[in-house]
C-alpha cells in the first residue's frame, strides 16, 4: 500500500506490536523504518514451506495499519484488478482432508497474480478490501470460469471451494450470471461457496435470496472462520450449510492452550447435534493436528499436509 502517515505515528512501534499479535509463533522480527521511507520487516527462521502462509498474514498487517491511519489509500488491488483483466493470474488449490481416512474431500481455490517486473501476488489476502462492485464480479467471476474449464477437462469426480468477495454474495447479478455458467456442468462437478462468520450471521435475512439459489443448484456453504459456539444453533434452520471452519486465532499452537481446545470443544459438540461437519485450515504442526483429532475434528488443511497445487487431480494424503 502507498500510504501517507501522520509524522507523529510511530510506524515501527505500530509494526511491532501487530506483527507480535497476529504471528505469536515466532521468535524474531525486527522492524525499521528506513531513511527513504520504506519500512522493513525482517523475520528468522521460517521454513519455507511456510512462506506463503507468513507473506500472507504480513500483508494483512500492513493493510489494518494503512486502514487504521488512512480510509482512501492506493491499494496492491488495482494491480490485481488489471492483472486479472488481462488473464494473468494462477490458479492453485489446497486440498481438505478428512482426518479419518485420509480421503481429499475437497479443493479450496486460491489464486495468484502477476505483478511488475514480474512479481508474484497472493490475492486472497487482500482481494476483499476492494470496494468496487464491479470489481469484485470481476474477480469471481474470472476465478469461476477458469474452475468450470478445468472441472469440464477433468473426467474424474470433484468439489471445489470458492470464498467469493462479499460484495457478490449480495449481488443479483452475479447469481444471474453463475446460473448460465454451470448449467452444463456434470452431475459429479460441485461448487461449494465460501463466506466469512461474520457476514452470514449479520446478514442472514439478506441472504434468504442466493441460499435458495444455492439449494436449486444443489450446492453447499462453508462458514469460515468461526470463533466460537455462541451463533451454531441458527444454523438447524440452514440445510445449505455442510460445514464450518475454524478460526485461525483457534487453531494456531492449540496444543498449548486449554482455552482454544475448549472453544473447539464446544464448537464440535455444538455441530454434530447439528450434522455439520467442522475444519481446520491453516494446520501448520503435527502436534495442532493431533490435538484437532482428538477433539473431533472432522477434517483439515494447511501446509502440514502439503504446499498449494497447481493440479488438484494428483493430490494423495501423506
């Protein structure tokens, strides 16, 4: 982001603490503001497995500084946006395994662009900051018609998951539009949609509308990034729903705190009165994912079990 703060902010001081807060796990990072304005941040010992994931969760810091000291501020999106336009952009999955057998139960989507001189961005990270209707119909709809091609290519059975924008959830044209675009698809070819807690439990009468759709098109939903039981009972009234994911905040070093294993507990607990099925995405640990298994967790992504696939017809559980 290019952002202009007020001279009084002391960047580094704001970096330290929201870089300790949302990455507890590591041991070092050093932030310094430089003489020609940039601010670099210099973190130890990552493996490079977890690159992609720590890029990430940099990113987001970034952009809730430059949003807290700044509304109007010139975004990587844009960037995004053209590279979209101009069909420059990767798709990549990430398999969901179910702690049981073992077996891929589905692909989540996650794409990546290219930037200036020849830079690679994960959009998933900051694509939801957009704020243009059209826009963020771009995005999905891009995301979709590259999912149906390769689903149209693939003979074998598939579901993909797709967190789209907030934006569409909302927008009757784009629900319009996925219609046409899956009418050929096979019976063995499903979507699944993807949308924050947050949202679907704030907006659910708004929602009444696309949850029909979904139900004619014989979809599912997934509720990512819940945090607690507190709002799992409304769901008995939404047979949309197959499951829902947990929080990262849940799931990151639950070994060693009794207060996240017992939110994840409940949550369990809560669901299967319900037969919704719970997952943990961002695994990163053996001993994350053995304490999700015991507390019935149904199944489970991240880099533990394997890096982001640009294939999603070759992936087997290790």
């Amino acid at each position: 982001c290019h952002c202009h703060f007020d001279p009084s902010t002391d960047l580094e001081a704001s970096f330290k603490i929201l870089l300790a807060k949302n990455l507890p796990a590591l041991n070092y990072i050093s932030v310094k503001l430089l003489s020609a304005g940039n601010l670099a941040v210099t973190i130890k010992h990552i493996p490079i497995i977890k690159l992609e994931l720590y890029i990430e969760r940099l990113n987001f810091c970034a952009l809730t500084i430059c949003k807290k000291h700044q509304k109007h501020l010139t975004a990587k999106n844009v960037q995004i946006i053209k590279s979209i336009k101009k069909n420059k952009f990767v798709i990549y999955f990430q398999p969901l395994f179910e702690l049981d057998s073992g077996r891929i139960l589905q692909h989540e989507v996650l794409i990546r662009v290219r930037g200036g001189a020849n830079e690679l961005l994960l959009a998933n990270a900051g694509i939801n900051q957009l704020d243009n209707d059209q826009d963020a119909f771009l995005f999905d709809q891009a995301i979709i018609i590259k999912v149906k091609k390769l689903l149209l290519a693939d003979t074998s059975a598939a579901i993909i998951s797709i967190s789209l924008h907030p934006k569409n959830w909302f927008n009757k044209a784009f629900w319009q539009w996925l219609i046409t675009q899956v009418s050929d698809f096979k019976i063995e070819h499903k979507l699944q949609f993807e949308i924050n807690a947050a949202d679907f439990f704030k907006y659910q009468i708004r929602l009444q509308g696309v949850l029909k759709i979904i139900t004619k098109l014989n979809y599912r939903i997934i509720i990512d990034g819940i945090k607690s039981s507190d709002h799992i009972i409304q769901l008995v009234n939404y047979p949309q729903v197959l499951g829902v994911k947990l929080a990262y905040d849940l799931v990151h070093s639950i070994e060693a705190s009794t207060h996240q294993q017992s939110c994840v507990k409940n949550i369990v607990n809560a669901c299967q009165l319900l037969n919704i099925a719970v997952f943990a995405s961002d695994v990163e640990t053996k001993q994350e994912l053995q304490m999700l298994t015991i507390l019935g967790v149904d199944a489970a992504q991240g880099f533990y079990f394997t890096q982001l696939l640009p294939d999603f017809t070759q992936t087997v559980f290790h």
